[in-house]
C-alpha cells in the first residue's frame, strides 16, 4: 500500500508536540506492515538543508499567491515531500505565530496550500507515485478532502485523524474564494460551520474515515464537553470513526541508548537513573532532599492544567518533594512558575523554553512526572515517562487514562500499577494525589516494583500500527 501522510510537523526536523513525534514515527512502524509512507510538510527553514539536497518532483505556478515545488528528500528513515514556498513558509520565527504572537495573518493560505498540494499528488502529480490512501492530520490538512471533491476523475480515499479538537482552523467565510474553494462546498456536509469555514470540520465531514489518537478520547469527543463544537457531526460518524492509541518511537526514547543522558540505564540495572537525577536537581537549582523529584515537560496552556499544579505547591514542598518544570506557552503561567522558583528557591526550578535534549534528561533523572491535563487526546510524555521508570501522575481523561495504572490497594495487590491518576480533575484531588506519591515514594520496595513494571509496559507502536493499516484498508473499501 501506498500512503501519504499531510501533516504541518514532524519529528526531528520540526515540532512544536506531539503531533510531530507521531508523524515522524508512524511511518516507520508501517514500513513493518508493508505499507510505503511519505510524508508531505511545508518546507520551513528548518528544512532548508534538505530541500538544497533534495529533488524536484512536481511545481506549481502560482500556489496561493507565488510559485511552489515539492522536493522529495530522504532524511531520518523517512521519505519526505517538502512543499517548498517560501511566501508561505520561509519565515522566521514559529511555524504558526508571527513575532507578534497571534496566529500568522495567512495561516488559512499557507495550510490551504499543505491541503492542495496533498490533493495534488493524491489526484497523480507525481510522476511515478499515487498513493492508494491519504492520512490528512489535523486541520492543517483538513482540506484535503475537500480539494479532492472539486476535482473530476478518480481519487483516493482520506483517512482524517484528529490529534485535538481544540484547533480546528476557523476563518471568516469571505475567504472561500481566495482558498479555490467552489461555492457548493459552503454547505453543512462540506465546509461550513456556524456560517464559517472550518478545515477540521471540513475534514471531519469529507474524509471516507476518522480516527482519533486514543480509545477514551472517541468517547469523550461524543459529548458536548469535550467536541468543542464538533460533537454532533462526529456522532454523525460515529460508524467511522476510530480511536487508535498513540506508541512512541522507541528507538529515540531508550534509556539504554539515549545520547541527552548522563548514564544510560535499564529495568535490569536502574544505577545510571540517579546520576541523571542528580545533573536535573543541578541544573534546576534544586537542593538535595528525601523526596520525590517531580517533572513537568508540556505546553503551558488551559489544556495543561498547570494552574491546578500552582494551587499544589504548597503541598508538595510540604512533603519534601521537588519540583523541575520546562515549557513554555501562555505569559501568565510562565511568570507564575517563574515566581514560584523564586518563593520555593531549591524546591522548585523552572525553565521557560523548548529543549528537546533537557525533555530526555528531565524523563531519565525525574522519579515522576505530573501531567494534570483537563483532556489530552493522547499524551506522549506519559509514555516517555513510563519507558524511563519515571512514573506518571495523570488526569484521568483521554489517552491519559487508557496508559497508566493507577496505584489504589486492587492494582497494588496485583502488581499492576504503574502510576497515579486523579479524578474529579480538581486542584484537590491532583494535591491528594501528590500526596499519595510522595507517600509510595518512601516505600522504596513498592516504589522500585512499580519502576520497573512502568518500564515493561508496552509503549511502542506496533499494535497501533496494525490497526491504522486496518483503517487504510477500510477506507478504501468504503
Ligand atoms: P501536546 O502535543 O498536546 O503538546 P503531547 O504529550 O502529545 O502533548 O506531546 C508533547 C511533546 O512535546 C512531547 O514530545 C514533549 O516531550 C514535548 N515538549 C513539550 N514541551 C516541551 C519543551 N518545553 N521542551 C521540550 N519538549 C517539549
Ligand atoms: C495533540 C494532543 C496530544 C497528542 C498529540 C499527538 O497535540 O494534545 O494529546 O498526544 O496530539 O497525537
């Protein structure tokens, strides 16, 4: 099978979450599978390097207002389409935000112009390959469909995967005709919603099947709470739409092989874990102690639920635990962590900022990791902290709770706890829930069994997989 991945990131080259790790993953794991992935993103400056090595495949004279080309370029085992148009893409700075923080004026453009050229090639602009299915992710390929529809003759089918309904990509419906796209489409099964165009909508509605990156997630994208608007059209789709569990790429994550380390470790011998602990709690600013070391590497966003991690400060000092936090996001959080370092000075650390080598060295140093998302379609750094015996104290919604075991009485008995989760998703309950970490954490023998299991669990992506080809191979019989 041949298959075409459209999606705006992708790991190593670029990434702002988990959307890239997942593209720069997958495909891999497909390779098992025998399907022949290529993954079309826009050629940022990050990509610059491969697009001077790389060879033209297909040009356009004028893709939304200047002339374009895809280069296809092999890198990092993946076989890459760059959609090269530097009045879209060469620009300096956050693919998705202009220097003055909000969203580039011609976000609707440039990902227009993502979805055309995947339509593009969908419909045989490549000369020697047309993929027999497109996996169009998130709205910035959530016109795929669309295009498709305008066009006369065959086409293949799309498989729409949504990574967070929380970005749907709305704009004005003024814009339908600088996006080509005809007026018939301006209806409630094309593009239109609320009176504006959406391309997740669009995507939603267009595409032969959905999925969405875990199992409780489908469930909650149902409700009026978490569809964000969506959930009418997706129960509409219920029968075709699938929830398929984020893996992770298990050789990039191995604390066995890991190059961000200080040591290298692994279930069998765990001795390397506390010289990672040791360089976090130093470049924290973070003073020895008997506690728990706690981590968080996220977006600092409303989704993060990092403003119930602030009201629990206290707390977690209290019990002696630590604290190392990296992210970056909404100004306010950032000031209040960074207050907080300040008021808790060798208690609590914080560096504002992206750094994808500290994320590896924060999993592998850290004895758990906090994640009190208020809904996480999937999560990954749950599943990285779960590699590296760092075990996760989660939110019980989404992928969250499909991937960790909690520590009640039952599943210690059992020997299958892996972590902690909270609900109701409450300052209190996630304080509670610090609690009880800290107070397993000075039972080392329970603490040390549940390491260990965390490690074995199976985070990689070979069952998820599978159940995309059976996706792919659904789609196209529909
Ligand atoms: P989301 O995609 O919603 O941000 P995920 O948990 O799926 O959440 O993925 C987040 C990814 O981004 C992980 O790979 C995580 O390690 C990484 N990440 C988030 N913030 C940072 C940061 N400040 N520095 C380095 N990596 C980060
Ligand atoms: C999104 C979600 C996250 C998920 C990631 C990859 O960014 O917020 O939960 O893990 O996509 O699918």
């Amino acid at each position: 099978m041949n298959l075409l991945f459209v999606a705006s990131e992708c790991t190593p080259f670029i990434k702002t979450g988990g959307l890239a790790d997942v593209i720069g993953a997958v495909p891999k794991a497909l390779a098992a599978e025998g399907v022949s992935v290529r993954v079309l993103i826009p050629a940022y400056p990050a990509l610059s390097d491969h697009i001077a090595s790389g060879t033209q495949v297909a040009q356009f004279d004028d893709l939304f207002g200047g002339r374009a080309r895809i280069v296809a370029a092999q890198a990092d085992g993946l076989d890459l389409l760059l959609l090269d148009a530097p009045h879209l893409y060469d620009r300096a700075g956050s693919i998705y935000l202009g220097p003055d923080g909000q969203d580039w004026h011609d976000n609707d453009l440039r990902f227009a112009a993502l979805s055309y050229a995947g339509a593009q090639i969908g419909v045989g602009c490549l000369d020697n390959w047309t993929p027999d299915v497109i996996n169009a992710h998130d709205w910035q390929a959530g016109l795929v469909p669309a295009y498709l529809r305008q066009h006369d003759g065959p086409t293949p089918p799309v498989v729409m995967t949504i990574h967070n309904i929380a970005f749907q990509g709305v704009f004005d419906a003024t814009r339908l005709g600088a996006l080509g796209l005809n007026a018939d489409m301006f209806t409630p099964d094309g593009v239109e919603y609320y009176g504006k165009i959406s391309f997740l909508k669009a995507g939603i509605a267009l595409s032969q099947k959905v999925t969405t990156v875990s199992p409780t997630y489908v469930a909650e994208l149902l409700t009026p709470d978490f569809g964000m608007g969506l959930d009418g059209l997706l129960r509409a789709r219920q029968s075709d739409l699938s929830g398929i569990l984020n893996g992770i790429d298990l050789d990039v994550w191995n604390p066995a092989t890991d190059p961000a380390l200080v040591a290298t470790y692994s279930a069998k011998s765990m001795k390397g874990k506390a010289r990672n602990k040791a360089e976090v709690m130093s470049r924290f600013g973070l003073t020895d102690g008997d506690g728990p070391l706690f981590c968080v590497v996220s977006r600092m966003t409303s989704q993060k639920g990092l403003d119930m991690l602030l009201d629990c400060l206290d707390d977690l000092v209290g019990h002696g635990a630590k604290l190392a936090l990296l992210g970056s996001g909404e100004p306010g959080l950032e000031r209040a962590f960074i207050d907080a370092s300040n008021r808790y000075a060798g208690s609590v650390g914080t560096i504002i900022g992206y750094d994808e080598d500290l994320s590896h060295l924060m999993q592998a140093g850290s004895d758990a990791i906090l994640i009190p998302s208020r809904f996480e379609p999937c999560g990954l750094t749950q599943l990285y902290g779960l590699r590296y015996g760092t075990l996760p104290v989660v939110a019980r919604t989404g992928g969250l709770a499909d991937t960790v075991i909690d520590a009640n009485e039952a599943a210690l008995l059992a020997d299958c706890a892996t972590g902690f989760q909270f609900a109701p998703i409450t300052s209190t309950m996630f304080a509670h829930t610090i609690a009880r970490a800290c107070a397993l954490y000075q039972q080392p023998k329970i603490w040390g069994a549940m390491m260990r299991r965390a490690m074995r669990h199976p985070v990689g992506w070979d069952l998820s997989a599978a159940a995309y080809l059976d996706v792919y191979t659904a789609a196209q019989e529909s």
